[in-house]
C-alpha cells in the first residue's frame, strides 16, 4: 500500500481549493436565482453567474426573454433554402472585394451591389409602398487598404413602422469579402460565411417586416442593410452614422 505524505495531501487540498473557489466565488458572495435557460443546449454553457469573474455588483444580470407568439411567426416564417440561395448567388460573383469595382455583371463588387439592390426593389414592389430601397454611394479616395479611390456603396432597405416610426431597429450584414492579403482584389474571395450569410439573413429580414407591416403589427421602422465593407469607417459615411 503506498502512503502519501501528509504534507503533500494538504498542499494539494489548498491547490485545489484554490482552483475551485474562484469558480464559485460569484455565486457565494451574489446569490441571485437566475432564470430558467430556454437554448435547447443551454448545459453546454457555463450560467452568465458562474462566468461574471472577477465578481461586481456593478449593474444587473442580463435575463434572457423567451420569444412571444408574434415572434415565433416571424421566425417560423424564416426560409433556409432562401436564405441558402442567396448566399450561393453573392459567392458566384467571384470576389466582392471592396476594390474589385469591375466593369462586369457577373463578378466583382459591383455586380454584386447591383444584385443585391434589384432583389431589395423586387421586396419593395410588394410592400404596398411601405418599403423604400436606395443605394448610398461615396468616392473614397486613397486611405489605409485603399490605394486608388473607389466607390463606395451600401443598399439600404427600409420598412417604414405603422405607430412610431421614428424607432428604428437596424440589421446589418457586410457583402464584401476578401482573401488573406488585404489588398488583393483579384483572386477569387467567396466570403460564404463572411459575410454573404449576414447578407442573406438581413435581406430576407427584409421581407419578413414587410409581412408584418401589412398586418399592422410593425410598430418601429426597421432598416436592413448590406454594407459594402466590414471596416466600419468607410462603411459608415456612406450611411451618415
């Protein structure tokens, strides 16, 4: 039979206990009851209480809101192969590189703004008037990662609110896409998941308030727009933010 030392039995409770009470600290000095997890696989995660470290009593947990009846219409009228259809049409364009403004209508940036923008006007023709499409253009001229000045364009689509209009929800999606090299804009980029799927969920998006606005249930204005570079502040003085 072998024998540990007293000693190292004892150092290694105190590692232990070391290890373990950080852990707990948050939920031994803040007892709060949390709310019921409503993510099919909320156990994967660690509660926000157990992962709020260094402990504060600085502001209030966040609790997560169960979606209501009009919510789950919304998503249930959510379609993947839509959404799929569309992000297969922005990775055709080859590259969607904010330079690769091409004199083409099947591949560059350009190409793609102006499919994503006919698609929005087909929305808006079935709005009854309550969705406008315009596309917001800019000449940047040289800056960090643009060395020629190029156009600079985001398609903004917008559902006006039945009651307050004057709120306004934003959904966003970045269309571009780029390869490792920042400033190569000629080999091809697909930018499926970056950010085409982005794209797609906020351009269908679109769509689905126009439902909403028809049932007079769109309360606040909602824009959806797909921006033509993920860096915010090229993007951003085309939209005035």
């Amino acid at each position: 039979m072998q024998f540990i030392p007293f000693t190292m039995l004892f150092h290694k409770v105190l590692l232990g206990n070391a290890l373990l009470l950080p852990t707990c600290a948050h939920d031994l000095l803040f007892d709060r009851d949390l709310p019921l997890p409503i993510a099919v696989n909320a156990q994967s995660y660690t509660d926000c209480a157990n992962s709020a470290w260094p402990p504060s009593n600085v502001g209030v947990e966040l609790v997560p809101q169960a979606p209501d009846d009009e919510l789950r219409v919304m998503v249930d009228e959510m379609s993947a192969a839509n959404i799929d259809a569309t992000i297969t049409k922005l990775v055709s364009f080859g590259t969607r590189h904010t330079l690769a403004t091409l004199n083409s209508s099947t591949h560059g940036i350009t190409a793609a703004r102006d499919w994503i923008a006919s698609e929005m006007q087909k929305y808006a023709a079935e709005s009854n008037g309550t969705m406008t499409v315009e596309v917001q253009s800019y000449v940047q001229g040289v800056a960090s990662r643009i060395p020629f000045p190029v156009t600079i364009s985001n398609v903004l689509a917008k559902v006006t609110g039945s009651e307050d209009p004057s709120r306004v929800y934003v959904m966003t999606g970045h269309y571009d896409s780029r390869v490792t090299d920042v400033l190569d804009y000629e080999s091809d980029a697909p930018g499926a998941n970056d950010d085409a799927s982005g794209t797609a969920s906020a351009c269908y998006l679109s769509t689905i308030e126009i439902i909403e606005a028809d049932s007079s249930s769109c309360n606040g204005t909602c824009a959806c727009t797909s921006q033509a570079s993920a860096k915010v502040y090229y993007h951003s003085r085309c939209c005035g933010w």
